[in-house]
C-alpha cells in the first residue's frame, strides 16, 4: 500500500513527533508533582536520559509510546508500508530498551515502565489508578515493575 501523502509531508510529519515532554509523561509529571514528589527530567547523567529520575527513592520512571517502543498491546499495530524499516527501527528501540534497564540496574536505581496505553485506549486504566501506582511503587517498592493497560477480556 502507498503512503497517502507525499514524501515531504511525510517528513514534516515524523518531525513533529516528540521523544520527549509527551502528552503522557506531562499527566504523570503534573500528578507526581501534585503529591508531592519531586524529580529530575531527562538527565543526562544516566544512559537513555530517563524521563523521569527520583534520586530521594533511587528510582527511575520512563513513560513509552506503545507504538514506538513495540508494546505489546491493542495500541501497537504495524504499520503496513516499509515493514522492514518499522521492525528494524523498533527491535533497535526495544534492544535499546533492555540494554538500558540492566545498567540502571547495575548503577542501583530501580524502574517502572508506564505504558501509553495505561493512560489511552479502550484497556486504558486511567490517570488516577496510573498515579497512585506510581506514587506506592516509589514510596513502597524496591522491585522493577510496569505499569499497562487492562487485558482485554
């Protein structure tokens, strides 16, 4: 199947697509903050720049796109058109992904995933549920977890 629009249109649409400051990582961001929970953005001291850093709780929380961290879930699709470009570029994300919560790992921080479609989507859990994981994984919790949406039935 041929792309509906041109290859410059195309262009200046992926560029307008943001790695960070998402819409979701500016729901959590506000709601932590709300309770009281303060962070450091992106820093660059750590690999991958992780969203969200809590050194108070040695805790790192990252917010992924389903679609381009290849989540499994009902957000994710392939797309039809370059299937090989997608699938490469998204097992690059995802090795990239795992390589980088082992070396957090190693350096001591513990993690927690949040997925899109925890915030969006028919399985969707909501912003409140989403939050107050959040917040008792950070006060309570010394494991790695993830936070996603629903099962579907």
């Amino acid at each position: 199947m041929a792309d509906v629009v041109d290859r410059k249109t195309r262009s200046r649409m992926m560029s307008n697509i943001k790695g960070q400051n998402t819409k979701p990582e500016l729901i959590i961001r506000s709601e932590l903050h709300k309770r009281g929970f303060r962070y450091r953005l992106h820093d660059k001291g750590l690999p991958g720049k992780p969203d969200l850093v809590f050194p108070k709780y040695k805790a790192i929380i990252l917010i992924n796109g389903c679609f381009w961290h290849g989540h499994d879930c009902q957000l994710f699709k392939w797309p039809s058109t370059r299937r090989e470009f997608w699938q490469g570029k998204i097992e690059q994300t995802r090795i990239r992904d795992k390589g980088n919560l082992a070396k957090y790992q190693k350096l001591g921080w513990k993690t927690l995933t949040i997925w899109e479609c925890a915030l969006k989507g028919k399985q969707r859990i909501g912003k409140t549920e989403t939050v107050e994981n959040a917040a008792r994984w950070l006060q309570f919790d010394n494991k790695d977890a993830e936070i996603r949406g629903k099962e579907p039935n």
